[in-house]
C-alpha cells in the first residue's frame, strides 16, 4: 500500500483529501504544517507527498529542499496561485508536477498514481534481483527479502562486483583492480579474506550460503541467478 503524504494548514482540505484517498486504497498522512511532516519522514517514508505552497512558518518552496534531503519521493505541489510563472517556479523549484486550487480529486488521484508509476520504474533500475538476494545500487545496500544485510563497503563492492558478472569467472586479478585500482600476488590474501567475510555474513540467510563458488587457484564465481 502505498503512502501518501498530504501537508496544508487547510484542515478542511486534509480531511477531504485524506477521506478520498482512504477509500482509494492509499495509506494516508496529514500534517497541517511541514515542520511535522519533516519530522515524520525519517520514521516512515512517503511514496509521493502532495504539499502545499502557501504555508505559515514554513511554505512549500522553503520545505522542498528539507524533503529532499531526507526522502526520494515525488513531490505535487498545489497551490492558489494560477499564474505561468508561479507554475514555472514551481516546477523549476524541484517539485515533480504542480497542481492549481480548487481541484479534481479524481485528476490529483491520476496525477498521484502516474508519479509513483515513474518512481517505481526509477527504483527499478536501481535494483539488481537475484532472489531472495536483492542489491539496491543506488542506496549501496543489500536485502534478504526485506531484511537489510550489513555490510562494509568493500564487502559491499566485491558483492556488486560478483553479482554483476553472475555465472562468469572472476579472477583475483579482477577483483584486485576493481576493488583496489591495482592487483599485485601479494593481494590474493586480502581478497581470499574478504571474501571469506563476506561469505560468512551470507551464510547466515536461507539460500545464500553457497551464492559465492570458489575456484580453485582462480577467484570466484556468483552462483544465483538474476530474475527474469
């Protein structure tokens, strides 16, 4: 279910919304100012916020830059003000799309959908599945279905390296000049220990403890396989 965060000082407006889009399916946040919304983020990022731009104490130019340094998610901008120009700030400002009061909830509910139709299709790049085994390369993190794996980020680098050349050979020469822009014999030690830390922190998780193969007096080989 998706979450969606709605943020005005129109209470009228937040209750209307947040009635609509409950029976539309969504998982519904208001805040009737963004100092609360900023705060709640970091508890449970939104999939789209839907923000005002005529605010006390904080408007909605001045909380977009906020937003974006604590979540990813689209941002709509609604707003009273009709102009081309206030438009043009508007999008130019950072925001994903800008809508005017009043307004269609069934045209705010389309415009909400086709944004985290975008967004998911963006995250998807952004993954590399090799299941239950799921690699986020822009977040530089690891999961086991949901489960986040904790690793260092030259575990974390030899991980992506492997899982990108899944099936294949990789030499302890290509390890050594990716992970360490040069690879000399003396290397292979360092290389067969991360490995082996790694290996461990795999082992823990169903189905991964043998995701990375040893060849013998060569390197390795990532043994799981990319979704379709």
């Amino acid at each position: 279910m998706s979450i969606i965060y709605f943020i005005d000082d129109d209470t009228d407006v937040l209750l209307i919304n947040q009635k609509y889009f409950i029976n539309a399916g969504f998982d519904v946040k208001t805040f009737n100012n963004a100092s609360d919304a900023l705060s709640a983020i970091p508890l449970q990022s939104p999939d789209c916020i839907v923000l005002d731009v005529m605010m006390p104490d904080i408007d909605g130019f001045k909380a977009l830059p906020k937003i974006r340094s604590l979540c990813s998610a689209p941002i709509i901008f609604l707003s009273g003000k009709d102009s081309e120009d206030d438009r043009i700030k508007g999008l130019l400002s950072g925001a994903d799309d800008y809508m005017i009061k009043p307004y269609s909830l069934g045209e705010l509910s389309a415009r909400i959908i086709l944004q985290l139709r975008k967004n998911q299709k963006s995250n998807d790049k952004n993954l590399l599945s090799f299941p239950p085994l799921v690699i986020n390369t822009q977040e530089h993190k690891v999961f086991y279905y949901e489960e986040e794996i904790a690793l260092s980020n030259k575990e974390y680098d030899l991980l992506l390296l492997l899982a990108n050349k899944s099936g294949s050979d990789v030499t302890y020469e290509e390890i050594g000049n990716t992970l360490y822009q040069s690879y000399i014999d003396e290397d292979r030690r360092s290389i067969m220990v991360l490995t082996s830390r790694l290996r461990k922190k795999l082992s823990f998780y169903a189905g991964l403890d043998n995701a990375i193969e040893s060849l013998y007096g060569k390197g390795y080989k990532f043994t799981l396989k990319p979704s379709a």
